[in-house]
C-alpha cells in the first residue's frame, strides 16, 4: 500500500526529521518504532532492535478506535444504528438497571458521554467485564458530559461479535484490512468471559497502525471503493463531545473528542494508547506520524511528542523541497542504529570489587527482602534477591541490554487479560555504574504486556541501600519500595 520517497519530494526536510527523532532520544525515551508518512509515501520508518517491523506490539487504547471503525462497518452494512441503545444489543444485563442506563446510545458510548463516570475494580474480581460495567452507579445524564470510559468500548466491541459472529478485529480485516496489507498474525487478548479487550487489546505491528490510520484518514475509501459509510467517516474524527473539562492545557487532550478518536489543535486527529502507542494525523498536510513505546512512566512524553510532532507538521512544504542527499544519508545512518533504551553509566568501577558476589541481609523492608546479591562479570551480570523465602534471580548486560526472563512467579496470561499465570515475561535488562559507589539496573519488559523496573544500588563501606521503582499496568505490582542491608 505504500511506497518510500524521499523527504525533500514531499515538501519535508531531513534535516528537521533528524531533528525531531534526536529530541525525543534525548529524553530517553523507550521507544520501538516510528514511521513519518506523508500521502501513500513512508519518508521515515524504524525500529529500535531488538524490534523490528514484524514485531506484533500491544497497541493499548488504541484498539478502542479499531472498534470504532468495526461500528462504523457494521452501522454501513446495516446491522445498527448509531441511535440503538447499548443494552437493545445486550439485553442480558438490563435487569434492574435505571432508566439512565437504558437510554444509553451507541453515539453516546462512542463519543465517551454515557451515564458512567467512575468505575469499579474488575481485575481479577470477574468473569465478565461486561457484567462489571453494569455494577458501576449512574453518575452522570446520559450524551452530556465527556468521561473517559474504558470499558464501554469493550461493550461496543461486544456488540459488534454479537452482530457478525467476529470479533471486532477480524470483522475489519476480513473487510478491508488485509486487502491493505495489515498482518495476518495481528491478534486481540480476550477477557474471562470470553470477549475480546475493545478497549485495550489490539496487538499488531507499528505498519498495521500505518495503515489503520491511513483508512481513516482516508475517510473509509480504499481503491476507490467506500468501505464504510463517509459521513460516519466524517463524524468520527470530528468534535463530538468537549473533553476541555479541567484547567490543564495539552497538545493531545483538550480539543475534543469524536467516536473513539481523539481530536488535536491542528487539522486532524490522534489515535493513543497508554505508553504512547500514537498516531498523530494531518488532515491539511496529509500526514501521519506513528509511535509504538513503553513510556507508561512518564509525565510529559507524550506532550513531548505531540509538541515536537506540531512543529514538524508546520515545517512541512506543499511544493518538492531540493533534494538534500548528505542530510537523507545522515537522516538514514541514525534511523538505522536506533536500539531500545539502555542503562547508561560507565562499565566499571573500584567499588565493583568489594561487591561482586557478597551477599547483603536486609533489614525489614515493605518490599519483603531478606537478603540480595549483585554479581558483575565482564560484560554480563546477575542481581539475585530472596522475597518471601523464593529467590528469584535478574540477569543483565552491562552497558548493553541482554534477552531474559523475568517476574516474580507469575505473570499476566498470555491471551486473557485479567488473569495471571505462573511464568515469567520476556524482558531485556541492562546494569551500569551510575556513581562510583552506585550500580543502576534498567528492565524492560517487552510482552503482550509492557513495564519497566529500575533497580538502584548504592554502596557505602558494608552496607547497602536499595531503591526499585517499576512501571507498567499489572506488571510485578508492588515490587517498588526501599530497604537497606549489610554483609
């Protein structure tokens, strides 16, 4: 679906996207792909290894939009109406729920103004989020005010395998996207009652979200075929409710919202997933941005992103820019050394030494250690720790990020979300010298869940004070805290 073209012949400089990739680095971000795109033409595109472009990566909320599209698909070929209330389509869970819950629409729950504003734990609790939602009070009139509301996509996705006996996913890739060139091996997790995740369990590459946001932006027309109904298309990505509600200024939440789609300042519209899986979409300059990451930790990456995103989209040019063959080839060479983000630091240390191999007891701790170890070798090295009488054993590179396995026991279900099992999670990890008394661990996991763990060793004389700070939804919860030791 898509050809490469130079920068310079679509109105964008090199030297400005060079630019743009350097600052989000220089935050050090975790990021795994991007790709610039302009009309049918990637001008930009790369992965940071040990990614690559058939890496499938959970797109989080972004799948809320891919049920939007399922909707808008069924709504053309005449299997709903946008005015249907939600509980016509599952009429199991009407039984005593109020008249507020009865109104609900289809628009309402795609444009996040339906009668629920504060939701309940569900994780782990139930079979059936869909039965978990309709435990959730009435708190608001129903198409008035804008919530964010997870889980009533979930719902509308629910609605749609009802309709087509698909899933959300497979109905729109047995319409139209394979046909584009979106990956076969592309999946959805499924939750214990045997849904599919609408709201966040869409897993497929960085190019399969290209072409998603391309559909779109597109208006649902593809080789000259209308796929889904144009005014529906229209609708979707324009202004449907205000989510201006709060003082907080942004460049990616405050400018409205359509079905399922986030509108910006700009003339367009995003697609975002927790971590800062995103699409940023132009509609003057006809331009997509794409970001798969893990920066579930972060404050202001994604406003960074965004940000910088704007300012490249305003440097763009209507007219070919002369070609530029030294800043393309430099533009080239960064996007083909990119890696995952590393822990940075020196190798080695006079400290490591006094260290390497001795084994600290722990004074009593939240994080329920009793006892640690760090073990360096020259290019690799091990922290072991005993939690709960279990020991459990972090292996890493040094001042490179080394493929491993890692968890505490148990780890998120490979294909439902809201159960564990026991195993361990894909992840790569990397140790250094921070300070001449202090060695820093970075783990990241890279699965069909994302987190990271930084874990901080500073020595003094024959003693220790650890620090572990994690990120990641329902990732090694509550392995964060302090604690101290000593040989």
């Amino acid at each position: 679906m898509f050809n490469e073209k130079t920068p310079e012949s679509l109105g964008i400089s090199s030297e400005k996207i060079l630019d743009f990739l350097k600052f989000i680095d220089s935050y050090k971000m975790s990021t795994h792909s991007v790709i610039i795109a302009r009309e049918n033409s990637i001008v930009a595109e790369c992965h940071y290894a040990p990614i690559d472009k058939n890496f499938l990566h959970r797109m989080y909320s972004v799948s809320k939009s891919f049920v939007s599209m399922a909707i808008g698909l069924a709504y053309t070929e005449g299997l709903l109406s946008l005015d249907d209330t939600i509980l016509s389509h599952l009429p199991e869970y009407a039984e005593g729920k109020d008249d507020y819950f009865k109104s609900v629409t289809i628009r309402d729950m795609l444009s996040m103004q339906s009668n629920v504003n504060r939701f309940s734990p569900w994780w782990g609790l139930t079979e059936d989020r869909s039965d978990a939602y309709y435990k959730n009070p009435t708190g608001q009139l129903p198409g008035t005010l804008f919530a964010y509301d997870s889980m009533g996509s979930a719902l509308l996705g629910n609605i749609v395998e009802r309709l087509t006996g698909k899933t959300f996913l497979d109905y729109s890739k047995d319409s139209f996207l394979l046909e584009m060139g979106f990956s076969k091996e592309s999946y959805t997790l499924y939750e214990p009652g045997g849904h599919t995740v609408g709201d966040s369990g869409v897993v497929c590459t960085a190019r399969d979200l290209l072409i998603f946001a391309r559909f779109i932006l597109n208006k649902g027309m593809y080789n000259g075929r209308q796929i889904i109904d144009r005014t529906f298309m229209e609708e979707a990505v324009k202004k449907q409710s205000d989510n201006n509600l709060s003082p907080d200024i942004t460049d990616f939440n405050t400018s409205g919202y359509g079905y399922l789609i986030w509108k910006t300042h700009k003339s367009g519209f995003s697609l975002i997933g927790m971590g800062d899986q995103i699409a940023i979409c132009d509609i003057d300059k006809d331009f997509i941005f794409v970001i798969t990451s893990d920066n579930q930790g972060s404050a202001v990456s994604r406003s960074l992103i965004f940000h910088e995103a704007f300012k490249l989209i305003d440097s763009i040019e209507n007219e070919p820019l002369e070609e530029n063959e030294a800043a393309l080839n430099e533009l080239n060479l960064y996007l083909s050394s990119r890696k995952i983000s590393v822990q940075e630091g020196t190798l080695t240390s006079p400290k490591a030494k006094d260290v390497s191999g001795i084994k600290y007891t722990m004074d009593e701790n939240t994080l329920k250690l009793s006892d640690i170890a760090l073990t360096l070798e020259k290019d690799k090295g091990t922290f072991s720790f005993t939690k709960e009488g279990k020991v459990h054993i972090l292996s890493f590179g040094i001042g490179e990020n080394i493929k491993t396995e890692f968890s505490l026991g148990m780890r998120t279900h490979q294909s439902c979300m809201g159960k564990n099992e026991e195993g361990a999670f894909t992840t790569f990890a990397s140790g250094a010298w921070t300070e001449e008394n202090k060695f820093s661990i970075k783990a990241q996991i890279i699965d069909n869940y994302f987190g990271q763990v930084v874990i901080h060793l500073y020595f003094k004389n024959d003693e220790v004070s650890l620090v572990i700070r994690k990120s990641g939804q329902y990732v090694l919860d509550g392995f964060s805290g302090y604690a101290m030791g000593h040989k």
